[in-house]
C-alpha cells in the first residue's frame, strides 16, 4: 500500500513546509499554508515534452533582434492592451470574477484567430454542448477545435501530435491534472506543475497560450503567487459583473505597456468594443450639480476622461472618510491640506468621493480635481460642465505638474471643454484654440478662480 506523506505549502509562493505556521517562512505572508497529502509513490516518467525540440546555447551577440509580426485577435481593445496583437510562443493569463466574461471574450477572440489559423480550446469546466450553446448565442459559426479534457498529458500530445494549433485555450488552469503530481486538483502544487509544463510547451513549440484563472475572494487570482511570474503577460477583468461595462487591465506585460486598458460592453451578442471610452465615464446629465467635475486621466498610453463626485454632509456621529476609485489613505491626506493651505475644514462633515463608471485611479493627478469638488459640495457651488482640471497637490499646498500634461490637454479640447485648470509646470507654450488655461502655483489660487467664477 502506497504511504502517505502531509505538507504544508503556501499559496501565495508555493514553498513547502513540514508543519503548519501561521506564517509562511520565506515570503512572510499569514495565514496562507494549506495541507495537502502526497502520495508516495514512484513518479511517472513524463515522455510527453521528449519530442519537442532541444534547447540549445547560443551566444546573445548571435540573435538578431527582429520586429515579429504580432497576431491580431481580431479585437481592437485587446489588442492594445496586449501591446500590439499576440507574439508566438507567449503565455497569457487571464483572471476576473466569476460571470464577468472572461471566457466569452476568449471565445470570440478565437473565433477571429480561427479564421486564418488553427485554434484548440481545451475545457476542464465545460462541456462541448455548453461551449457550442454560447458560440450560437454569440453568433460564431466558425469550426474551432473543442476538448473537454482535464487531463494535461493527454492535452499536450494531442496538441503536439494531432491537432498542432497556433493558439491554445485553457479554460481554466485550476482544472488542470498532471501525473506529475500527487495532489488534489485545484491545489497550490496541482496549479504550479501544470502552469510550468504548458509554459514550456508553448516556449518550445512557438504556440500562443491563453490561460483563464479563477480569483479568490480578495480579487487576486488563486492559486501560487509564482503563477503570475512564470507567464508573460497577466489580464484582470474589473467591473461589476451585472453591470454592463467590462474594463481589462494589463498589470504585467512582457511585450507592451502596463496597466494599459481596453473597455467593453456586455451586449446579448457579447462583448462589444467601446470606440470612445471617454464618453462613458462622462455624465450625461443637462444639468450640472455641485460636487462634481471632469479630469484628464492617463492610462499607460490613453488619455481618459473621468468624472470624479463628491458629496460633503453634516455627520451625525464621526465622520466618514469613503472612497470608491480612488486612494482611502490619499483621501485623508488631501482633506488634512485643504483644511491647512485652503482654509476649508471638513472635520466635522462627512465626505464621500467617487469616481463614475466603476475605474479605478491610482495617479496622484486627481488631488486638484477631489479638493475642488469637495469645496463644490461644502459650499454648494457648481462648476461649470465644461471646466476640466488634474494636477498633484503637495503637503505644503504647492501644484506639482504631472506627466503628459500636453496629451491630456488635448483630450480635454478634443471633447469640447472651454477652461483647463491645471499646474504652473504643465502649461503649454502655444495657446490652445477654444481653450482657456489657468495655471496656478498653489491651492490657494485654484479655489480663488473657483470662488470668483462660480
């Protein structure tokens, strides 16, 4: 009878322990060991990766650096998310929520691939009615290649032998099995092996691989750390998922930008592009309210414009700090200097910001915007629908410039703004037609202009 041996691995970076800790030792992460029971027996030998090509040394010198045409999913989104199209021999790996779409944009990528090269797509979750019920839904009529296989030995030697696709399709990792390993599908251990082995099988062979991952409670995607380190490119799907807009975000890119987004519609037809993603985050509203104004934000290589609301209430205990978009910590930060620098105390109000549409923002551009539409709705004063704003605020009340000012003014004339408050530093040299452009050097002269005009 085979014996059994227990270990404790982490999930989030997938070392080994002999007992259990509420500390992982080597990444210093709580609460993160599971058990997972190993059998011992003699491991199998694993022929399938035998018959791929050698690897051999070579000197760098001797590679040629060459622009490799990239293979477009037929989306345009996507592709500039992905920097540019698919490169071969890439990994892919895609996470979001559950029902948020992740696989129903795979599909419909897969079916534009398809059209000039062969595709596989592998289903360890599904079956192949399932798959086909939401290509008629989706109105794919193209011959893809289906497998509803968990098994990842038989999947890379029909991938290999049978069927050699240019793209693959795993819907999802944590489905997978390997013989490789002793435990339990869905484990730490499980998820690391069969992520290693089609890594190397796609490195070797110059075949495109798209992964789909399950995320964990917290948003992160499950299973060890170290899977997003072995892939070169990871997807997150942000949104509600009743909701109808999807926004993908690039937070590793081997091959392109980071942090670079496309944007989407849940349609009955599937996802649609969104060909103006500035429109969305706008309000439609014909008549403006106070807390509430536009800024010019940038996503790796896109300007977009966003909608940024405030609404300051007496509070009828402590006061409330709540952000949704934005910084928490920042918020607080930004209240402590337009109470110091602007005169303006919200210590006894509560304060809620938010930014319209569901994005996230982490560039500290947005401070001019939030004190501005903070002392919109304390003193009840509404800004004009065609005023746009950015700029960081220092702790001694001073208007740092941002980057890219001139591609965000821009965007701003592009879509018909009329007056641009903005740092000292970020002004441009030329004047701007149909754009008026107020520089100010502290806090102070931005809410002056703002008490004088409203």
């Amino acid at each position: 009878m085979a014996k059994t041996k227990v270990e404790f691995v982490c999930r989030e970076c997938g070392s080994s322990h002999h007992q259990w800790a509420g500390q992982c030792l080597d990444c210093k992460s709580w609460n993160t060991l599971e058990e997972i029971v190993l059998l011992q027996t003699a491991p199998s030998k694993l022929t399938i990766l035998q018959d791929l090509p050698a690897s051999k040394v070579q000197n760098l010198s001797d590679i040629k650096s060459e622009n490799r045409i990239r293979l477009s999913t037929g989306l345009s989104e996507l592709d500039r998310t992905l920097g540019g199209g698919l490169v071969d021999g890439s990994v892919i790996l895609i996470g979001g929520d559950p029902g948020i779409g992740k696989s129903t944009l795979i599909l419909q990528a897969v079916a534009k691939i398809n059209q000039k090269y062969t595709t596989l797509y592998v289903s360890g979750e599904e079956s192949a009615d399932q798959i086909s019920d939401r290509a008629l839904r989706l109105g794919i009529k193209e011959d893809i290649i289906l497998l509803s296989e968990t098994h990842l030995e038989k999947i890379i030697t029909l991938a290999n032998k049978a069927v050699q696709p240019k793209v693959i399709v795993i819907d999802s990792i944590q489905t997978m099995v390997t013989d490789g390993s002793t435990s339990v599908p869905g484990s730490v251990t499980q998820v690391r092996d069969c992520a290693a082995q089609l890594t190397q099988f796609a490195k070797q062979t110059n075949t495109i691989l798209l992964m789909i991952g399950h995320v964990t409670k917290d948003g992160a995607l499950a299973g060890p750390r170290i899977l997003e380190h072995m892939v070169d490119t990871v997807l997150y799907f942000e949104g509600d998922a009743g909701g109808r807009y999807r926004i993908i975000r690039a937070v590793k890119n081997r091959f392109g930008a980071v942090n670079e987004i496309s944007i989407f519609v849940m349609s009955e037809s599937g996802l649609q592009q969104v060909e103006n993603p500035s429109a969305i985050f706008l309000s439609n509203s014909a008549k403006p309210s106070p807390g509430s104004m536009v800024m010019v934000t940038r996503e790796a290589t896109r300007p977009l414009m966003v909608e940024i609301q405030a609404l300051v209430d007496t509070a009828s205990g402590n006061p409330k700090r709540v952000c949704v978009g934005l910084d928490q910590n920042r918020l607080a930060l930004q209240l402590a200097v337009l109470h110091k620098h602007g005169g303006i105390a919200t210590h006894d109000q509560d304060v809620f910001v938010n930014v319209v549409g569901g994005i996230k923002m982490n560039e500290t551009a947005s401070d001019l915007v939030v004190m501005l539409v903070v002392m919109s709705s304390l003193r009840d004063r509404v800004i004009p629908k065609d005023w746009v704003a950015f700029g960081e605020v220092g702790l001694t009340g001073e208007v740092r410039p941002v980057y890219n000012g001139i591609e965000r003014l821009s965007e701003a004339q592009k879509h018909g703004f009329k007056v641009a408050i903005i740092p000292k530093g970020n002004a441009p040299k030329k004047a701007l037609q149909e754009l008026k452009i107020v520089s100010v050097e502290y806090l102070h002269q931005a809410l002056q202009f703002m008490t004088e005009n409203t």
